[in-house]
C-alpha cells in the first residue's frame, strides 16, 4: 500500500489497525500509529531509538512507528487509515521539491505534522509551505520523552479541531434546520418603535438579525406584494389592542424562493392597560402549504376519477316482462374496484356482470374499468358467458401488475323464459330466494379469477330458471365481510336474512335497505371494502 519500507521498524505493520479515529477530545487511545519520513534508513532509525529512550510516563499511550523513505511513498494511502501523526525530516521536503511537498500535505489535511532538523528555529519559508506543522523538534536536542510529548500534545490538539469543527457544523446544520423563530416589536401611542428579530431569522427568511436592524423596512419588502394589504391590516388590528388570530402569508427569501409563513402575535399590555409590546412567533410552513397543494389537487384528480367511473355505471337498469332488476356500488375510497353492469347481448339476451377487482382504490377502478369495456365489446361478437370470459381473461391478464386479479360473475338473463345462464370467476355464486323467502338450490360453479393464467378455459355453468316471487342476489365480498369491534362477521347468510326481510320491496328499495343495515351491523367500524349489489326480481303473473 505505501511502496517499499525502510527496513527499521517493519515489526509494527499493523499500528493502523490498533489506532483510534479522529474525534476524540481527550486522550483515551492508547496506541498511537506514527510514521517517519526520512531521507534514509539511519535517519529513521535514529528517530526510533530516540522514542524509545528514556521511561514513558503514566497514562501515556504507546507509540508504534512506521518508516518511510519518501514523500512519494507517504501520498499513497488509498483507502488505508491516516496514521494519527507523522515525524517529518525537513530534509525530505528539501531533497524532493514543492510539487511533491504539496501533493504530501494535501493527502494529510488531518494529521498532524512534528518537522525534525538541525536547525535552532524552523524556516519561516518553510512553516508556509508546511501549512499543518504542529510542532518542530531540533535534532540533537530532544529527549525521547520530550518527542513524545510533542506527539501526544500535537494529536490531541488535532482532535480538539476536529471535535470543534464538528460541533460548529453541528450548530450550523441546526440552524439552517429550525424553521421558525421569535420576534419582539416595542409599541407606543399605537406606533410600533421597534423591533428585535431572533438568530432562527437567518434560516427561515435568509435575512440576519443585523440584516433587519440595518433596514427598518425589510421585513415589510420582503413580503409577497399580493399578500401586504392583509398584513397591513392585521398589523393594524394588532396595534389597536384587538387580539387577533395567527395569519399565514408569502415572503420572497433571500435567495429568490416564495416561502408560506404562518405569523402569530401575543400583545403584551402596561399597567395602564395600553399595548406596550407584542411577541410572535414566524413559522416556515411553506412544506405544509405544499402538500396541501398536492392533497387538492390529488383529490380534484379523484374526484374526477370518481365522476367517470360513476359514468360508466349503468344509470338505471333494462326494463323488461315479467323483471324487475336493480343494482348499486358504494366504493370504500373516492373510486373502488368494484362494479356492476347490465349489457344487451347477442339474441336479445341480456347480461349482468358483478366483478370485484384486487383491493380498492384508484388502481382496482382502473382494473374495473379495463374489464367493463373489454367484456362490452366481447358481447356484440360472442354468446356465452364461458367464451367471453375466456376472451377477456386473455386480453386482460398481460396488462395487469403482478398479483393482481379480479373475480367475476357473469349471468346471462333470456327475459323471455326468465332463464339466468351464470358463471363465476372465482365470485360468489348468487342465491336465490323464493315467493316464500326459502334459498333455491343453485349448483355451485366456479372457476380461477381473470389475471390468474393466461391459459385458462371457462366452461358454461348451470342455468336456472326464475319463478314467480323469486328474487336472485348478486353481491360482493364487501356486502357481507363487515364487523363490529371484537364481533362476528356478518357472513353471507346473515345477508341473505337482510334481503330476506325486505324482498317484497321494489329492487332498488331492496338495495337501500339492505345497504343501510349492512353499514349499521359493522358500526362503528367503516366499511374496508368495496361493496357492490344487484337485485333481480321475477314479478308475479299478471302485476
């Protein structure tokens, strides 16, 4: 790593290793790493000889050296530890000139640096050059206590720096992070005289105390013009004694930017009861005032979304003989993933489709919404329900993100015979209730949600025909996966036992009752999904 070594001292190669970092204000190391740099193996080896003379003292650290043989090889430390001080023999500086003299210096800023000469007093030239010198020693006349001594007292001086400078740019890091401040105007006769700003000042409108002393009116210029005439009249209320609430407006900041500031003022009153003083507070909220932006304009954005998608819902359902069929969506967020549709098919068929895309949110309504128009333009070409969602399931799966899929349940409904053909994508199945309230026996048939496998073939369910008085349900896991605190949930039958009650009620009242009580059984607890329903109804003979 350093090139060739002298051969003195070579013991010592892992000194680096055993030293502590820079930092410390006191001496707590207790292996100092120390390099020599001489103009030969006999000049380092004297200076080592002349460290190990004479006792240590107490509590000293040890001291392990390294010796190099030139500048060349001190500015090669890659990614190695600095030592923590280096014993300089100036005429290593002399022998090899300026260039490699600061190329040396640069790759030590931190290290302390001992020179060792002949000379009584170092060259002033040369003290210069050698801009991190902590020490100079006079060769001959130095004891090797003394020489340590300068070691250890140059090293902890170094530290003290250090832990100064750290501690300086921990203040100025502080500083620059408060984001708001005090203020203290003195008031007479109504008239604000003065006004004494504190050091946080600097931070939140880049102006320093001295900056506002120097030029009365600079906490006015800097406002935002838009934004004057309502401070002024708020200074105004202020000085007339009237207590007023805090006030958020714009200034321009030293360095060109708008900031949100948010002033709040406490008057302070003589024993004559006239307004003497006020103290405030300037708080920079111009981060508030950002990502409330933000959540407008992310809740416009919503808002919009929740408008087309309510558009893509079916305004009112087919009016058909002899049916009577109704269906509503409630999403858990602005936009859900859920939807229902009515949709004319091929044969003057009709079909009802309920789906229920992976959780909720925007994401799921895009993800129903790429269904809806899929399946609507798959019916104006294919007749069942197994082909088109077969179809769909292909289209569909190579634009959705990774674990996300959507269950569907697909009825097709021939009005004339009231005949529902159903098949389900992982939804569940419909019940059926008749004339009397009792569940009718509906086969279950299901298969793999859409976005699953591309692969997958969907095989026509059963088909059931409806009677009179019948009333067949199609729900979302959300109409009945609600509880309430610490309770049980609600479940598909206790559902069933809702519409149950009401199943006389015209379809759309159906839905308005049974959404009600659904939301009250989980009370207090808001619905976490989606909730979706549809209501088909096979009306008696002759009504």
């Amino acid at each position: 790593m350093f090139g060739q070594r002298c051969p003195v001292a070579t013991s010592v190669a892992t000194a680096a290793n055993e030293s502590n970092s820079l930092g410390e204000t006191a001496m707590t190391t207790t292996v100092l790493d120390v390099v020599i740099v001489a103009p030969d193996a006999a000049t380092a080896a004297s200076l080592s000889e002349l460290l190990g003379d004479g006792p240590c003292e107490a509590g000293q650290p040890r001291i392990h050296l390294r010796s190099l043989c030139s500048l060349g090889e001190a500015t090669r430390w890659g990614n190695a530890p600095r030592p923590d001080a280096m014993l300089l023999d100036l005429q290593v500086l002399q022998n090899e000139g300026s260039a490699c003299s600061e190329l040396f210096f640069a790759s030590l800023r931190d290290t302390p640096i001992i020179l060792v000469d002949d000379a009584e007093a170092i060259d002033p030239r040369v003290r210069a050059t050698c801009r991190i010198v902590a020490d100079y020693v006079q060769r001959g006349q130095s004891s090797g206590p003394l020489l340590r001594r300068s070691i250890i007292h140059a090293v902890e001086l170094q530290r003290g720096r250090f832990a100064l400078q750290q501690s300086e740019e921990r203040y100025q890091q502080l500083l620059r992070s408060i984001n708001s401040y005090t203020y203290h105007v003195e008031v007479s006769n109504g008239r604000s005289t003065s006004t004494q700003h504190g050091p946080g000042c600097l931070a939140t409108t880049g102006y320093a105390p001295a900056d506002y002393a120097a030029d009365p009116f600079l906490w006015f210029r800097m406002i935002h013009p838009e934004d004057r005439p309502m401070v002024l009249n708020h200074l105004a209320r202020l000085e007339s004694g009237e207590q007023v609430a805090p006030i958020e407006h714009r200034i321009h900041h030293r360095d060109g930017t708008v900031r949100w500031i948010r002033n709040s003022a406490i008057p302070r009153y003589d024993a004559a009861g006239q307004l003497c003083r006020y103290d405030g507070l300037l708080e920079n909220i111009t981060e508030r005032k950002a990502a409330e932006l933000a959540l407008r304009e992310s809740e416009a954005d919503l808002l919009a979304a929740r408008d087309v998608q309510q558009r893509l819902l079916p305004h009112q359902a087919p009016v058909l003989p002899g049916l009577e069929m109704a269906g509503a969506s409630f999403p858990c967020e602005t936009v859900g993933g859920d939807y229902f549709d009515f949709v004319p098919m091929l044969d003057n068929q009709w079909g009802i489709v309920i789906a229920d895309g992976t959780g909720h949110g925007l994401a799921a309504a895009l993800l129903a919404a790429e269904l809806q128009a899929t399946l609507r333009t798959l019916v104006h070409t294919y007749r069942t329900p197994a082909k088109i969602l077969t179809l769909a399931n292909r289209i569909l799966l190579p634009s959705m993100p990774d674990a996300f899929f959507i269950t569907v349940l697909f009825l097709r409904l021939d009005a004339r015979t009231r005949t529902c053909t159903f098949i389900s994508a992982g939804h569940p199945a419909p019940r059926i209730l008749d004339a009397r309230g009792r569940l009718r026996e509906v086969p279950p048939a299901t298969a793999l949600p859409l976005g699953i496998l591309e692969n997958t073939t969907f095989s026509n369910g059963p088909s059931v025909r409806l009677k009179d008085g019948d009333v067949a349900l199609l729900f979302s896991d959300g109409m009945y996966e609600v509880s309430p605190p610490g309770g049980k949930i609600l479940g598909i039958d206790g559902l069933v036992q809702i519409v149950r009650r009401y199943r006389d009620q015209p379809a759309d009242e159906i839905i308005r009752r049974v959404h009600e009580e659904v939301v009250a059984y989980g009370r207090p607890n808001q619905p976490q999904d989606d909730m979706t329903i549809v209501i088909l109804k096979a009306l008696a003979t002759g009504r």
